[in-house]
C-alpha cells in the first residue's frame, strides 16, 4: 500500500511530556524550544552560539525529527536570563528554573498529529480495521530506519567493527558512510577516499574536514593505528554508533521471536534500512498475554535476559555476527559504552483518526492520526504496521 508522510511539516507535529519540575529558582533555566526545519543538535549549537554560552551546558531529553514540527524541553546551566528567543524556524520560550536538568528519564511520552496522505479510497476500509487492530494489540515496539543513520549497507555498524577490534573498518565507514543529507560535493569526496583507502597521501589531498586532515596526516605517519583517530570521535557520535547497534539486536532478538511464535500466515511487513519490520496481524491470546508483558534489555556485557527463548534468540544472534556478551565491556574506546536497559516489545496506544479528503494529492484520502506514545517508542513504526502488508 503507497502512502507519503511528512509533505509538509504540519503533517508531523510531535509535543514532548516532561515531568520536569519547576521552581522560582536553580542552576538550571528551563525553555521550551520549538522548531521546525532543525534537527535537535544542530540548532541547540546554533542557539549556545548566539547565547553566547558553551554548548555543552545545554541539556535535552530527546533529539527530534528536522521534519516537521515540534516542542520539547531544554535546560541550560548557570543562565539566569528570564529571556525568549523567536525566529523563523525556531522559538524559544522561558518557563522557569529547575534545580536538575533536562534528561531521558524526565521525558513520560510524546504527543503525535500526524497526517498520511496520498491514499487510495480502497485501502481505506483495511486501513480502518487495522487501527482497530493496533487499538487492542498495539505494535510491535522496534527501533526505527531514523536510530540507523550510520549503518552501511556494504560495510555495516562502526559499533560491530569496533567490538570485534576491527578499528580500520570502523574507522573506514566513519569517513566514508554516505548520508542522505550529504552534499553533493561530500558524497563525491566520500567515494574517492573510499576508493583510495591505504593510500593516505590520496586520501590527505581529498580531505576537507579538521577531522579528516587530523587523521589522513596522522595515518600517514602511523599507518597501522587505527585507534587513535577513532578515540577522538565525540563521546555524543560514538554514543549513536553503540546505541545503533544495540537497536539492531534488540530488533533482530523480537522479529525472530515473533517469528518463532507465530504461523507465517498471521504476519506482516514492512520493508526497513536494515531489514524488514515484521507485525504480527492476528494473534491468540495466549502469545499476545506473553508478548505484552514482555520487556527485553539492549545489548550489554551486563545484559540480563530472564526469559529462556528470548535468551537463546539473543545468543544466537549474537553466535552468528561473531561477537561474545564480555566485548561489550570495551577497554580501548571509553568516550561512550554500552548501557543495558530493558524495553517493551509491546506498545498500546490510544488512537484517535479521522479520514478526510486530501487537498495536496487530488482524488485522494488523507489520515489523520492522534496518540501519545511512551518515551523512545517511534511514531513512524506506528504508521509502518498501519501499512505492513504480507509477502
């Protein structure tokens, strides 16, 4: 079934629920940042450097999609400005003080409106028994294409490379990943240094970046130490990288679970960056009593599984891409690690939608979804079981 979201940025309006606690005074000023056409980070520096501050004293609970529009919560230490900021693509807005700052922990859930456009008046009957469907069974909670960023359809997860000490591999896809977002220009330079990777002079006349230049220059003098460079990657980025293929085991652990339980006949999809996401469309109750209940925690050296299948899923996964729970505990890369939490594989949410006309795509229906989902659970994966279909 063909379907667009995100035309425009009222088609994705997402509001942060925070429980942070306001107070007349603290260390902490507390705002509102609302924005559009950003990615979190991006603009957080852009507002430390127009505030005149280091960005490193600005917190956050969550990084929000550049598509669309959205409000979430930010501290900034040590600024006592009662001050609002407004601008075209972005508004700052003072609320109060906070003796703590913003953190993952602080956010309860997130508030969607999200608009599906460019349907067909057929699909809408099925689309109909479907959040019916989600509305009692909910979705299957995985991690999102948005958490794969990094991953690289030929060479894989920097995170992989560094676990099993592959540090030249890594530090190859960190320099030469293609994002979409790249400029024509960087794709370009990213592809002829994948090209010429080994001969460093090469690769120093094509670097642009300080980065780049650093490791090109250093390389050339050490052309066997792959670590250094890789340990003057940001503790924020190599943070992304682990976190990425923490969710990828995480996802890779639930689909075979799913599939182990259930008859093909009984399953969807749909298609992902790392592979196909797969729902479950009917289900007994006996599996769905099992599967709501039912928490998995991230890959760790401390990972604890208590349940039995999940645990054999999880080590075979594992087994299979060659890596042992104890590589986990990395003693060579120490700006980030990897940090075991547990979360649901089931997410009910409540939902309320309307199908209208659509007046961008003529002769077209357009969905109008509202639902407010826990913290880091995705709104996209909430569209992608709407849509799932079987093979």
């Amino acid at each position: 079934m063909s379907y667009k979201v995100k035309t425009k940025p009222e088609d994705f309006i997402v509001k942060e629920i925070s429980s942070i606690p306001l107070r007349q005074k603290g260390q902490y000023n507390v705002f509102l940042l609302k924005k559009t056409g950003w990615n979190t980070v991006d603009l957080l520096k852009k507002i430390a450097h127009k505030l005149k501050i280091p960005f490193n004293n600005i917190s956050y609970g969550g990084k929000k999609d550049r598509h669309g529009i959205t409000e979430q919560f930010i501290t900034i230490k040590n600024f006592y400005r009662k001050i609002n900021l407004k601008e075209d693509h972005f508004e700052l807005i003072h609320l109060g003080f906070s003796v703590q700052p913003m953190t993952p922990q602080l956010i309860e859930g997130n508030a969607f409106k999200i608009t599906v456009r460019a349907l067909s008046e057929k699909m809408i009957d099925l689309i109909k028994k479907t959040i019916e469907k989600i509305k009692i069974h909910g979705f299957v909670n995985y991690f999102d294409d948005q958490r794969f960023g990094s991953f690289d359809p030929k060479q894989g997860f920097i995170a992989e490379k560094i676990l099993k000490g592959h540090y030249n591999g890594a530090l190859k896809i960190y320099l030469t990943h293609i994002y979409p977002e790249d400029k024509k220009l960087a794709k370009e330079r990213k592809r002829k240094i994948f090209e010429n990777w080994g001969n460093w002079s090469i690769c120093l006349s094509l670097a642009k970046t300080k980065f780049e230049k650093f490791t090109f220059s250093y390389l050339i003098e050490n052309p066997k130490d792959y670590l250094l460079p890789l340990q003057k990657i940001t503790k924020e980025e190599m943070s992304m990288f682990f976190s990425a293929y923490q969710s990828f085991i995480w996802n890779e652990t639930v689909k075979r679970l799913i599939k182990n339980l259930l008859p093909d006949k009984n399953l969807l999809y749909h298609k992902g960056i790392t592979g196909d996401y797969i729902f479950f469309d009917e289900i007994d109750k006996q599996n769905f009593a099992y599967l709501k209940t039912l928490q998995i925690p991230l890959a760790s050296s401390k990972a604890k599984i208590s349940d039995a299948t999940v645990e054999r899923i999880y080590n075979e996964i594992l087994n299979e891409r060659q890596i042992r729970p104890a590589q986990f505990n990395l003693k060579k890369i120490r700006q980030a690690f990897f940090k075991s939490t547990q979360r649901a594989v089931i997410v009910i949410p409540k939902i309320n939608y309307k199908i209208e006309d659509d007046e961008i795509y003529q002769g077209k229906k357009k969905l109008l979804l509202e639902f407010v989902l826990p913290r880091g659970s995705y709104a996209t994966m909430v569209i992608k079981r709407i849509f799932a279909k079987n093979k």
